[in-house]
C-alpha cells in the first residue's frame, strides 16, 4: 500500500524481454528532495510503487533496482510506452506509523488515459485528461485519483474528460515535467469510490 505522495526519481536504465519484461531503474538524486535512497534497507521482495505500478524488487545492485514485469501489467498500464531514459515516479511501501499525505493507492492500474491538454495558470499546470466513458462513474469534483503513482484531488469532471491542477513543487519534482499533449498516463481509482460503488450495486 502507498500514499501517492512521490519520495524518489528514478530513470529507466535496461528493458529486456526474455520472458516476463525485466526492468532496471536507477534513483536520482536530488538536492530539493530528501532522496536518501538507502539500498541496504530495501529488503528483495519488496513493493515500489514505480509510476503507480506496484512491483516486486528482486533484486538491487550496483544503485540499480531490478523489476520482473508481467506480460498482464504491461497490457492495463502504459508501461509499453517507456524506454531507456524515461523518468518515473517512485514511492517505496507504507509503514506503520508514516504519514498519511495523500490517500490510499494499492499501485494496481485500472485504466490509461490520454493527457488532452495541458494550461499553464500562473505557476501552476491545469491538465486535461480524457478517459473511457466507463471509469467516469468513479470521479467526482474534489475525489481523489492516482495519476502515474501521484495522488492528486480531481478538479473538474465533464463528458468523458476530467481535470485536475498541478502545483509547481509537483510539477518540478515528478515526472509530470515530461508531460505533453498525447502522453498517456496510468489511472487508480479510488479504491473508496471502488466500495460505493459495490454498495450501491447491492442497494
């Protein structure tokens, strides 16, 4: 389990497809954000939220962390699309006693969506995405949604397209920096939107 909140950068270093994709991702480092990644306190097995992604770290050397990826998560995300040089959020698991910044995110994708454009309101970005009709039932103006691992807090909800703003500390220190018309994104719904849902349904 996650909180959306991103504590790292990390660069994909080596895409391979021997059988299940391996994935090698390198952290960056960063003097704005606490990015003290301690290699020696990251146990093999673990779960990394890697652009909303929850993977399994088997192993970790020379600063790199290493990834099985299935054929399945590489379908229902948009991980398809990356390559050696793409930049990707990071978020190691939540413990027990951390704060609770954003909200809950299982890093289990549910859908992609197309950034439709992208407004720069004084400092801040407001950026359009458009989403198959059928996920649109599950925002609402003020929810919450993970965009690539970030929680952010929906904006706006139209016909198919909602919205949400960006701060500036957000935009400067995610991968949202890369983002451009046509860029597709990974989507966690709410996982509360998820249970009223499933009671209405039995009402």
């Amino acid at each position: 389990m996650f909180t959306g909140i991103v504590s790292h950068i990390g660069r994909v270093e080596k895409i391979l497809h021997p059988n299940d994709w391996e994935l090698a991702i390198s952290v960056q480092k960063s003097l704005q954000l606490d990015n003290s990644f301690d290699f020696d306190d990251i146990v093999i097995g673990a779960s990394i939220s890697c652009s909303g992604i929850c993977l399994t770290l088997k192993k970790n050397s020379d600063e790199l962390l290493f990834f099985d990826v299935s054929d399945e998560t590489a379908s229902k995300t948009n991980f398809l699309n990356w390559k050696v040089g793409t930049i990707v959020n990071l978020e190691k698991s939540l413990k027990v006693g951390d704060e609770l910044g954003g909200h809950f995110v299982y890093g289990h994708v549910d859908t992609t969506c197309k950034i439709k454009s992208i407004n720069k309101i004084n400092g801040s970005y407001k950026i359009t995405f458009s989403i198959k009709n059928k996920f649109m039932k599950y925002f609402s103006s003020k929810g919450s949604v993970s965009i690539d691992g970030v929680s952010l807090t929906v904006n706006e909800v139209f016909a198919e397209v909602f919205t949400v703003n960006i701060i500036p500390h957000t935009w400067a220190y995610t991968s949202f920096n890369n983002f451009k018309v046509g860029t597709v994104v990974n989507i966690e719904i709410d996982i509360l939107a998820r249970y009223l849902e499933r009671l209405s349904a039995k009402n």
